[in-house]
C-alpha cells in the first residue's frame, strides 16, 4: 500500500503515520524528519536547510524531491511506504510522479487551524529518534524521556508561536492546492482529525482496509 498523509502542520500526521507503520509494517518517508536528519551533520547545506525550516518556510523543491526519490530507492520500499509531509507543493507532485512515485490513497487530514496551535505548543519530540509526543494527550512512560529509544523530549524551534503563524500561511498557499489536484485522480478520502488520536486511527485502519 502507498499512501501520502496530506495536511496542515500539526494536524497528527506524524502520529498515525506511526501508527500505520506498526500496524501495517510500512516504512514512513517523512520529509520533515529526514530534513532535521541531514541538519546533525553540521553543514553549510545544513545550516541553509536549518534557516528554512526555524522560519516555517518550505525548503526548496529540489532538495526535498532528491531526498524522497533516493530513499525510495531502498528495498523497504518496495512493496509500499507512508509518505508523511510529501509531496507539499505542485511542483513536488509533479516530480514525484515522473519519478515514478505510485500512490493507491492520499489521506487528508482535515482539522481547523485553532485546535492546531494547541497540538502544536504542546507537542514534544525525541532529540534521538524522532518520536512525537504530547504534554497532555500523548504523554511518555517517563517524563521528558522517549518510550522507544529513551532519548530526550525537545520542543521543536519551529513550533514557537510566531513560526506556527508562519507555516499556517505557507500551507494555506503552497500545500493546500494539493487537495484539489489529488481529488482529481480520484484519491483524495477527507479524515475528521478533530477527535482522538485513536479515533482518527480507526477512521484511516477502516478505509486503508477497504482498499
Ligand atoms: P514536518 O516535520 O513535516 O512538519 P509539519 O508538516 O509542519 O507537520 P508536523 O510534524 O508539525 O505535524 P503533524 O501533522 O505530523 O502532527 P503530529 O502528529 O506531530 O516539516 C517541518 C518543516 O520541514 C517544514 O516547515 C519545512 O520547512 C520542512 N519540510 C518538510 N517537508 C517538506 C517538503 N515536502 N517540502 C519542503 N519543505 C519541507 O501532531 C502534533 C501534536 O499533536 C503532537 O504533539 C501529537 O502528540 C498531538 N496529537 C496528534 N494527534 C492528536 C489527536 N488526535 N488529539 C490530540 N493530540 C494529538
């Protein structure tokens, strides 16, 4: 199964792409994780990818579309994947499909932007492995500790007020169109990602099972 999770920031993508994976043994490309990835490594392609993402913009197309298209490449993607945050504008899109990137569902993850915020100044992360936590909804076994791997809870830079604002405005713009677009190939499905988070999972478990 292939399938993009599309959505504003902070909508709970990253959550059940968590979740799918375990349940469905899907390797997830999440962009915004393999960008903080290629940051650790100190360099001046880093720091200039690290200034895009502090100020809630999109990184360039072209960095994004060569990270996806080589870690397709992997033999764990063969026989399906979770695209977490790809593609995020039309021109990514479009790249992906003349990568030949396949798709069976895009999963819309519909959510108004002031439950948002408070996803998001809630929200922590491991400074190791990338897990995603939440002070009130998704708490670790032990505090500011991650349950997988034991590697310290952050609060991400951009999820500081000023650069939420920022990266709502970014969504509204470049990503938002992608709705439309897919809704076209006839593989849009909308989810309500105003509830709990098990119940947004068994809204995605139900129509992925249907496929
Ligand atoms: P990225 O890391 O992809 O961030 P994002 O898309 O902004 O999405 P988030 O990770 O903020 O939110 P999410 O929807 O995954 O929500 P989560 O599950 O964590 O990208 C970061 C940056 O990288 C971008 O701004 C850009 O600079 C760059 N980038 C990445 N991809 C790019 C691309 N393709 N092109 C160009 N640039 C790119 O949930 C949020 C919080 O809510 C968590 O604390 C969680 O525990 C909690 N929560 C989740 N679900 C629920 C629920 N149902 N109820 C209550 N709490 C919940």
């Amino acid at each position: 199964m292939k399938i993009i999770l599309l959505g504003a920031p902070g909508a709970g993508k990253g959550t059940q792409a968590q979740i799918i994976s375990e349940k469905l043994s899907l390797p997830i490309i999440g962009t915004g994780n393999l960008i903080r990835a290629a940051l650790k490594d100190g360099s001046e392609m880093g720091q200039l990818l690290k200034s895009f993402m502090d100020a809630g913009k999109l990184v360039p197309d072209e960095v994004v579309v060569k990270m996806v298209a080589e870690r397709l490449q992997a033999n764990d993607c063969k026989s399906g994947y979770i695209l977490d945050g790809f593609p995020r504008t039309l021109a990514q899109a479009k790249a992906f499909e003349e990568m030949g990137g396949e798709i069976d569902i895009v999963l819309d993850f519909d959510i108004a932007d002031e439950v948002i915020a408070g996803r998001l100044s809630g929200r922590r992360i491991c400074a190791n492995c990338g897990a995603t936590y939440h002070m009130e909804h998704h708490k670790p076994n032990t505090e500011g500790k991650c349950d997988l791997c034991g590697g310290e809870l952050i609060r991400r830079k951009d999820d500081e007020p000023a650069t939420i604002a920022a990266r709502f405005e970014v969504y509204h713009a470049e990503t938002a169109p992608l709705k439309g677009y897919y809704a076209n190939t006839g593989k849009l499905v909308v989810i309500n990602a105003h509830g709990s988070v098990e119940d947004t999972t068994a809204q995605v478990l139900k129509l992925l099972e249907a496929k």
